[in-house]
C-alpha cells in the first residue's frame, strides 16, 4: 500500500498552490480555520499544523487578534 502523506501536507501545498497561482496574494488574508477545517473535513489542530509550518517557513505572517496572510516580498524570510 502507497505511503498518503499527512492531511496537513496536503493543505500547505495546497495553500501554497493557490500563492503560486495567484488565488492568495501577498497581503491577503487566508481562509479562517473554520472555513479551511470545513474545506479539509478535519481538525483545528490539523490545519494549525499547516498553517503554521508555513508561518515558520516565512510564506505566511500571523497577525494577532487578526488573521494570518500571505507574506509579500518585505515579510518574507529567504
């Protein structure tokens, strides 16, 4: 049997296909984890983990009491 990757691999570069494909722009706020745990039929902790890998990768920026975004090419860590 095939080796599935983590739901939350999944998620990240799915995320990370719609940045490339220019459906997240720099400076946009990503779907809330409602709508991406809804989206994904999983957990909160599930997307966190996406979400935040991505956040310590420098794609996206948290902004407290606010939301998380897609980092623009100021934010992003090379």
């Amino acid at each position: 049997m095939p080796y599935a990757a983590p739901l939350w691999r999944s998620i990240r570069d799915d995320l990370r296909a719609r940045i490339k494909a220019g459906l997240l722009k720099p400076g946009e706020k990503i779907p809330t984890t409602k709508a991406l745990m809804e989206e994904y039929s999983t957990t909160s902790a599930t997307v966190r983990r996406a979400v935040d890998s991505m956040i310590e990768s420098g794609e996206l920026v948290g902004r407290q009491g606010i939301g998380v975004f897609v980092a623009d090419d100021s934010q992003r860590s090379s």
